[in-house]
C-alpha cells in the first residue's frame, strides 16, 4: 500500500508586481495557512516519508512552514520540474520515488496538482472529489491511496480519495472551538 499526499503551495503574495513568478513568497495568509495543515498532518498520522517539492519560493517556504516534522522525518527533493508541472511530470516523480518510502507528498501548483489528483482518481471518496473539482485552494491536500507494491506501479484512474482538506476548513473548527 502507497499513500501520495497533493498538497497545493500555501496563499502567495503579489505584491512586488517586478518579482518572477518562481520566486514570489508566501503572504500573511499563507503564512498561517501552513502551519494549520502542519498541525493536522500530525493528528491524522500523515508525516511523509518523503516529500517532493517544487522550487518555487512559495513551496519551499510552504514546506517548511509545516514544521520541524517535516524537514527530520522526511527525505526532501527539490524539483525545478515540479514548477508549473503537468500531470504527466508529477506521475514521473512518482514513479522515480525509492520504494522504502511507503507515504510520499508533492508540493506544487496548480492548475498541474488539480489536473493530477482528478486524473488519479479511481475509487473513494465522491464527496470529496466534487469539492476538489469545485476548487483546489492554496494549502489543499489531497489524500490518495494505492494498493500497489511499487511507486512505478501508479497510473491515472487508480488511486482511491481518501480525503481532501482544505485549511479554511480546518481553520474554521479551532475558531469555533474558542
């Protein structure tokens, strides 16, 4: 069994019009958005055991916001090809994943990390693929699993949704706990 983690890059700033695309940060919002996700990837037994992630400036610093969990558990890989990806250059991420790494998480863009988790999509949960289809915000996780040995072994349409999870979500819930 293999479990994939998509994780959209937290809120961005645009606030230095001059500043490229690659290299644009996170902005406040973002900034609180991460660690919220960080949190419940915790609760929910969900730390990977290794993360790829685009280089873009918002992913990386995506990632690291997600706590000090992520960065000594987790081998990283930067990938400069997880920019702007299509789905057919995050499915070969995947497939070049080691095989002693049973949970992995991509940090990327979208519309590519959208159009990724639709077409992994085979079985699971029909609510929660209407909600990703609606919208796919910044700092959303998508949760699949695969019944399979080996990270080559992935292809569309055979992934089960275990769950998508948006941090306005989980935001909402500890306000309403206060």
């Amino acid at each position: 069994m293999k479990t994939l983690l998509l994780l959209r890059h937290a809120k961005s700033s645009w606030s230095d019009p001059g500043r490229a695309d690659h290299d644009r940060e996170l902005n406040r919002r973002g900034e609180k958005a991460a660690p919220f996700m960080g949190r419940f990837l915790r609760q929910h037994a969900l730390v990977p055991d290794l993360v790829w992630c685009s280089t873009a400036a918002r992913a990386v610093q995506t990632l690291g916001l997600l706590g000090r969990d992520f960065a000594s558990h987790a081998d990283v890989i930067y990938s400069q090809d997880l920019y702007m990806a299509s789905e057919a250059v995050h499915l070969d991420s995947l497939h070049h994943t080691h095989e002693d790494a049973n949970s992995v998480m991509i940090i990327g863009h979208n519309p590519g990390i959208e159009s990724f988790a639709q077409k992994l999509f085979g079985t699971g949960d029909q609510e929660d693929l209407a909600v990703m289809g609606r919208k796919y915000p910044t700092c959303g996780l998508a949760h699949f699993e695969f019944d399979v040995e080996n990270w080559t072994d992935i292809a569309f349409q055979t992934g089960r949704l275990i769950g998508f999870t948006k941090v306005k979500d989980l935001q909402a819930v500890k306000i309403g706990a206060e």
